[in-house]
C-alpha cells in the first residue's frame, strides 16, 4: 500500500518537476528587451489576430464603443529550440505550456502564442446624422513605439478577424470587419513603423425605432392633418385634438 501511495505522488510531481526546470533554465538571465533572433538585423516576424466576442456597448455621446475580446493571438516565429519538448517534458511534437500571468503557448515549432482576454474602450467618431439608418466604422489599431519595422515586422494572421465566436448586438448589426496593414515614416526617424488596423463595420438595426419611434411619428402627423380637414365647430376635431 505504501508503494502505491509514493508511486502516486511520483506521477503526479511529475508535470510539476518538468515546469519548474522550463522555468529555471530557460529563464535564468533572460532579459525582456532581447529580441528572439540570432541576428540582430533580423526582423521578428509577429502575426497578429483579434477573436470579437461581442459589442458590449455604443456610447454616442461620448464616442467611445466598447468590445469584449476573447483575445490578441500573437504568432511569433522564433529561434525556439526543437528538441525542448523531449528536453522538459518528453512529449515530442506536442506544445509546451508555459502559464504565467497569461498563457504562452511554446510550440517545438519556434511558434509562440500569446491569447489574453480583455475589453476594450476604442474611440470612434460616431454621425448621427441619418439616425436610425446610420452606419459607423471604428477600428483599433495595434503597433509597436519600441521597435521600427527593420526589427519588427507585423503581419495580419490568416482569419485576421475572427468573428466565429461573435455574439449579435441587439442594437448594432456588424455586416463587415476589414484588416489593413500599415506603413507609415515619421520626420523624425528614417525607419519605417508598421501597424495593423482592425475595422468594425457597423450598422444600426432599424426594427426597433421604426416600431418604437417612426412609426408613431407618422401616425401622430396624419392625424394632425387629418384634424385640419374637419370642421371648426365639429365636436370630433376638439377630440381628435385632446387625443393627440
């Protein structure tokens, strides 16, 4: 009975031996400010993707929308050692999860994903100008003031905007979402620096004010107009009117 016992507490450690020598080794004198390459002329390639869970809100008054991501999925090719898995955890051709604050996903590939969830205040321009039928195009966009785009070099992951676990908004519809890679140059530097903006195309639902709003603003005109038609002394038109 005993063995047993101590035989389970091996298995169990286990996962938690393996963890604790990724972080030991692979963190020792590791600096945040190193770029994962072998050259430093080489550029990392990071590819990013925004997953929309839902339009929590449209404040047109302050015009600010706000959106519950599920994440930034961050693909970074780096110059990740193949033969960590079997290394640390002996499980060859599988990832290796490293948890922290947030979850990095390690793949024995070099790929690196980085998925946390957050909700996110972007400011949007909102016109008002044709309401109910309007339609507004907020974006977020994403960059790096750390690194140019000689060292940095962001690309839009394939599905860039993952709308697949997208909840409907009641009020706003979300008929398009766009992706767009941008290179701009500062008159202060000579380098280029890259960003990616993601588009939210979106389209208020008119059913809602067209029964709510229009609707009875045209019936209570028609009837306005209706009570012109009468006569001054008619007891119907004083009604009509007291109904209006």
């Amino acid at each position: 009975m005993r063995a047993l016992w101590l035989a389970w507490l091996f298995v169990v450690a286990t996962p938690s031996y393996h963890e604790r020598r990724l972080y030991e080794e692979l963190m020792r004198d590791y600096n945040v400010l190193e770029r994962p390459v072998e050259n430093h002329k080489q550029a990392v390639s990071v590819k990013l993707k925004v997953s929309l869970q839902q339009i929590i809100d449209v404040d047109e008054k302050n015009q600010v929308v706000n959106v519950n991501a599920l994440g930034l999925d961050y693909d970074v090719d780096s110059n990740f050692d193949s033969g960590l898995s079997d290394k640390y955890a002996g499980n060859s051709g599988n990832k290796i999860i490293i948890l922290t604050e947030y979850s990095f996903w390690f793949y024995n590939t070099g790929k690196i994903s980085w998925v946390p969830p957050g909700i996110f205040k972007i400011s949007c321009k909102i016109d008002i100008k044709w309401f109910p039928f309007d339609e507004q195009v907020c974006f977020l966009k994403f960059g790096s003031w750390t690194y140019d785009g000689d060292k940095f070099d962001l690309q839009p992951a394939e599905g860039g905007f993952d709308i697949s676990e997208y909840l409907e908004n009641g009020e706003w519809a979300l008929p398009l979402t766009t992706v767009s890679r941008n290179v701009k140059r500062y008159d202060c530097c000579d380098e280029p620096y890259l960003d990616l903006t993601f588009y939210l195309h979106l389209r208020r639902r008119t059913l809602y004010y067209g029964f709510n709003l229009i609707m009875p603003c045209i019936l209570t005109t028609m009837m306005t107009l209706l009570g012109f038609t009468l006569p001054p002394d008619a007891g119907e038109k004083i009604t009509l009117r007291e109904l209006i």
